[in-house]
C-alpha cells in the first residue's frame, strides 16, 4: 500500500499541469501543485486517514482536491483527470516534460503553431518556427531539438529495472509457445548492463519458423534469417536465436553472453559444447559468471585469483542514504525503517536532503531538530535508527553546515547536485577537498549521471577514488537504475586501491529500497564481497566507522 502517495502526488500534479495548460485560474492550479506538496510531506499513513475520513486533516487537501484523491484511489482514475485529457490534444501531454517546455509554454506552442505532439514539435523546430515566438528564441528552439533528438534516440534504449520487466515479460510469452523446451535470455541483460539496447534469448525449439509465426502476436515487424528471429516489443530491438540442440543451445549461449571483447580476449573461436563450463575448460579458464564476461574484467587484478561472485542482500545489515518526508522523499522515517527491516535490515541512518537542496527540501537547522525528535521516537518503539545527512558538496568543496551542526550526524554521505558546469580540475578538487573533510563518510554518486538523462560531469575518477582510499571515505554504488554510479568499470581499480563500497538505494519511498538490488548486481560484476561494503558491516563494526575519525553520537 506504501508507493499509493507517490502515485497520488503524480495524479495530482497532472491535473495541475493539464489545468496550467487549459489556462485556469492560477489558484485552482496552485491548490493541486500545493495539495500534492501536502501529501508529499505528509507523515502518516494516507490510507488510515481516508479510512477514516479525514483526509482534511492535510492542511492544503481541501474541498475541492478530497473527491479527486477519493476517486483515484477507489478506481486508479479520477473522473476530473479523464475529463481534462479528453479534451486535449492527443500527445500534448508528452510535451509537458521535455525540458524548457512545461505545460504554459506547450499553449503558446498549440495556439500559436497548432503544435500538438512531439513530432508536430521536432518539424516546427525544423523549420525553424519556434524560434520567433515570444520567449523563445534560437537557442531555445536548438534546444528543445536537441532534447527531441536524445528522447528519440533514447527510445531505443532502456534502463535495467524497465529491462529485466520486459525481459520477464517476454519469457512467459516465448516459454507459453509449442515446441519451446528450453530458453535462457541472454546478451547485455545477462551480463547486467546498466543499459539495454536489445532484449535477446537463446531458446532450444522445434521449428524456427513456428515460433516466428506464434511470436508475431507480441512481437511486432518480426524476421527470421539464419534461425535469428529479429522484430520489436514495447519499441525496444528484440533477438531470438533459436537452436535445435542442447550442444547448439549451450555454445550459442556463450557466444551471446560474453562482450565481443571478452571473447576475443579468451580466444574463443567458436567451440561448442553442451556446457559454458565445459567450454571455459577447453579454453583453459575457470568458470567464469555471466555478468563478469568484460573485458575490464580480463584486464583487472581479479583475474589472477577468480571467485565467482558471492555478495548478496543477505549480507546487508546498514541501511544507508535513503529520504523520507522530511526532505523530498515521499514516506516517513517510521514507514522507511519497517520496511528496511522487512529486507533484512538491522540498523538504518536517515540521510535527507541538506539545506542548499532547498529544491528539494533540504533541512534547516529547525528541521533537523524536529526530525531527530521523530528519529528518536522511532528508536524509542525498538528500532535501530539513527540520523545522518546527505549534505551538498559547495562550490568550494566545502560541506553544507557549519561545524556545531555537522557533528551531531551520526552519518555524513557528501554529494554533488548543482554547479555541474565547473572544468574537469575544478570539479575534481571540489570532490576531493569534500572527500577531505574529517566529517564525510561516504561519496554519494560521484560523476553525477542520470542514465540516458544526463552525462557524467567531468571529472577525474581515478583521482577522486585515490582520496577516498587515502582519506577511508566509503564509495557509494548508488543502486538506484537511473544512477548506478559509481560507473562498475571504476570499480575494479578502487578495489585495487582497498577502496570500501557502500551500497545505496538512495530511496525517496518505501518501494524503492528494493533498488539495492541492482547496486549489488552491479557490485558483483567487479566481485566485490561483503567485506568491503561498510553496508555489510554488523552494528558494532559501524559504530567504529562512524567514529573512526570524529567521535559520533551512537
Ligand atoms: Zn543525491
Ligand atoms: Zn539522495
């Protein structure tokens, strides 16, 4: 029931952005952007108050907004929002999120150039349209197709949490086809690629040509050629290589899986077997896990000593660097721990926002004050929690409170969130003088990307990860499948360096704690075990780390 806020808080901030389009009165559009602020920021338990009833006990949640959150949460829908998007342009809404648009300006463009869909929008750009229109300009209209061009370009790509839905997705339709006794996926998703340019399997089946046929109900503009079926599904590039023999499915399996450098690098000129195993034998290599068939791993330390990897959710003890409420996350400290310890979790250290994310929340020094007094309510019914922050690295690398307040956290995870637009030098001495400070415990997602989003910021990684070492700061895998950052080709020289990881969900919900998940797929591609995550690290063990440089309170 927990993610309910979350999709309350969309539907709410929907309906303002179509009423902003609509150009109704500014007021009732505020009421909705501000009533889903109030939910946001809403402690307890939503479903408990509409239970009972008293859903105007939110201040912001008036008479107008308590039908509209009833109905969604009745039937998924409201009849408000039905009957906004009914009136509008089918594909306006799309624009509403590009960036430099937002739904005033998706107006001006829809009454001032009939533009009503993206690729109404990417021809107007084209021709050069936009640019002459009040508050737009050459450099906006360049802009915005730029920003046309990379969502196009980026359709063809997904990130791994979409990647492995639809691949599952897939492989009950596939598996539901007569004839198919065997399927494996395989390519970039086996070998767990933070992004996915196709969606592949090995499969072992009578008749290529039949599961062509079967197929083309899901997947759509299908070929088949040399037992290859190509086609899409949900716009994403999909490849069935089918086999007619275990000998056939096992070697074509290898040959998938591994990066053509990796292969190269092992020498594999095409042996076949009825095992992966029995292939690595005849190559004179151990056993080699899926996901550690790079090339970066040939040329990395590891490789002299191979363990499969061994690191799992059940070594987690610490949960690290998650939001709640109190800064821009959407549950509260109480709802974050329980279903933390539901994971398996022994101990959490709330890190919310710090107060120059003022965008998001950040915390005051009032706030502070008030969330330790819920932090230490929350201790007090029998949970291990404690409070730390995730505090904006400043442009001159400095943290963001003065002393007197840094010292009460129990935890300080330093990160980056504006000023992106510095050299690589500067970038890397801000990090590393923040990596200094006796007060930073972990690096949160050092290079700053937002996977098909946003490029890394330059910076020298190879330098900043030399600090951490030399300063014990824990480098975060930011587990979160937009971020997974630190990049996991870093991963095997910060190994070298005796770097500790801490792997991080960086949650701003309950649900999104699962997100470890992939931080630790992508740990275990660099075979990092649990004794370099501080995540894995028993209570006691923590409380040394934590005050292994400053006394903390714990
Ligand atoms: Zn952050
Ligand atoms: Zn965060």
């Amino acid at each position: 029931m927990l993610p309910v806020k979350k999709e309350i808080v969309k539907h709410l901030n929907e309906i303002a952005d179509m009423m902003e389009f609509n150009n109704e009165n500014i007021f009732k559009v505020k009421a909705f952007r501000n009533g889903a602020n109030s939910i946001r920021g809403y402690d307890g338990d939503i479903m408990v108050l509409i239970a009972e009833e008293r859903l105007s006990d939110i201040k912001g949640i008036g008479k107008g907004i308590q039908p509209v959150i009833l109905d969604f949460v009745a039937s998924g829908n409201s009849k408000l929002h039905a009957e906004l998007i009914s009136g509008l342009p089918k594909g306006i809404t799309e624009l509403f999120s590009i960036k430099g648009i937002g739904p005033k300006k998706a107006a001006q463009l829809y009454h001032e150039l009939q533009i009503t869909d993206r690729s109404s929008l990417a021809l107007a750009a084209e021709n050069n349209l936009i640019a002459g229109l009040q508050g737009f300009g050459t450099k906006t209209e360049e802009k915005i197709s730029e920003e046309l061009q990379k969502i196009t370009e980026n359709e063809k790509f997904c990130l791994i949490d979409k990647g492995f839905r639809l691949l599952s997705e897939l492989e009950t339709k596939i598996s539901g086809i007569k004839g198919v006794s065997k399927i494996s996926y395989t390519g970039e998703a086996r070998r767990i690629n933070e992004i996915f340019s196709a969606l592949e399997f090995v499969i072992l089946a009578e008749s290529a040509e039949y599961v062509q046929k079967e197929s083309a109900r899901f997947i759509t503009e299908s070929t088949l050629a040399e037992s290859v079926i190509e086609g899409y599904y949900m716009a994403l590039q999909v490849r069935i290589y089918v086999t007619s023999s275990g000998d056939q499915f096992y070697s074509t399996l290898f040959k998938t899986t591994g990066s053509p450098e990796f292969l190269s690098a092992i020498s594999y000129a095409g042996q076949s077997s009825d095992s992966e195993e029995k292939i690595f034998k005849d190559l004179g290599f151990p056993y080699i896990a899926p996901e550690n068939r790079e090339s970066e791993f040939i040329e990395s330390q590891w490789i002299k000593d191979y363990k499969l990897p061994e690191l799992n959710l059940t070594d987690f003890k610490g949960h690290f660097h998650f939001h709640t409420s109190y800064s821009d996350g959407f549950n509260s400290v109480a709802e974050m721990v329980e279903t933390a310890k539901q994971a398996g979790y022994d101990y959490s250290v709330v890190c919310d926002h710090s107060q120059s994310a003022f965008y998001a929340g950040g915390l005051t020094p009032a706030k502070i004050e008030k969330q330790l007094e819920e932090i230490e309510r929350v201790r007090d019914s029998g949970s291990r929690v404690f409070q730390g922050i995730e505090s904006d690295i400043l442009a001159d690398g400095s943290l963001d409170y003065p002393e007197e307040i840094l010292k009460n956290f129990t935890l300080v995870v330093a990160s980056i969130h504006s000023r992106l637009n510095l050299t690589e030098e500067e970038m890397t001495a801000r990090i590393i003088k923040a990596i200094e400070n006796p007060y930073t415990d972990i690096l949160a997602h050092p290079s700053g990307r937002i996977l098909l989003k946003r490029d890394p910021y330059p910076v020298n990684l190879f330098k900043v990860i030399d600090a951490c070492a030399a300063n014990d700061v824990a480098l975060e895998i930011n587990a979160n499948p937009k971020r997974l950052d630190t990049d996991w080709r870093y991963l095997f020289y910060a190994r070298e360096k005796g770097v500790k990881f801490a792997i991080n969900a960086d949650a701003h919900s309950a649900d999104q704690i699962a997100f470890v998940n992939f931080g630790i797929m992508t740990a275990r591609k660099a075979g990092i075990t649990a004794g370099e995550v501080i995540n894995c690290y028993s209570f006691d063990q923590f409380r040394q780390f934590a005050s292994r440089k400053v006394s903390r309170r714990l």
